[in-house]
C-alpha cells in the first residue's frame, strides 16, 4: 500500500504555471466542480495537436470528395 501525497498549494510545480477552478451547475441537484493547470509550454502544443487534426481532417475530406467524382 502506498500513500501519495499531494504538492502544497503554495509551491506551483512551474514558475508560469496557469491554474482554472471552475463550478458548474446543471439544474437544481447536479453541481460539478474541477481545476485545471498547464503551461506555457503546455499551451503550444495543444496548438499544435489541434492544428495537426485539422489538416488531416482537411485531408480525408477533400479525399472522400474527390472519389464521389
């Protein structure tokens, strides 16, 4: 068994650390609550990832439109 502990509040694990903690409510009974932190770094490369998808999306359909021809 092993106990995992988690970083002190105070002490962000990268100096440019973005943090997110955010409440959403749906209806009267459902509330859900989360946080988020990336980087700078972290940043760029879902920039990346997201512009990569596109192209190949891109891709596949001008693909798919030019068989049906």
């Amino acid at each position: 068994m092993s106990v995992q502990e988690e970083p002190s509040p105070a002490v962000s694990a990268h100096p440019e650390e973005i943090k997110s903690v955010f409440d959403l409510r749906l209806g009267k009974h459902v509330v859900l609550q989360g946080s988020a932190r990336i980087t700078p770094a972290g940043v760029i490369s879902a920039g990346i990832a997201v512009a990569v998808m596109t192209l190949a999306l891109g891709y596949l359909a001008s693909s798919g439109r030019r068989r049906r021809q």
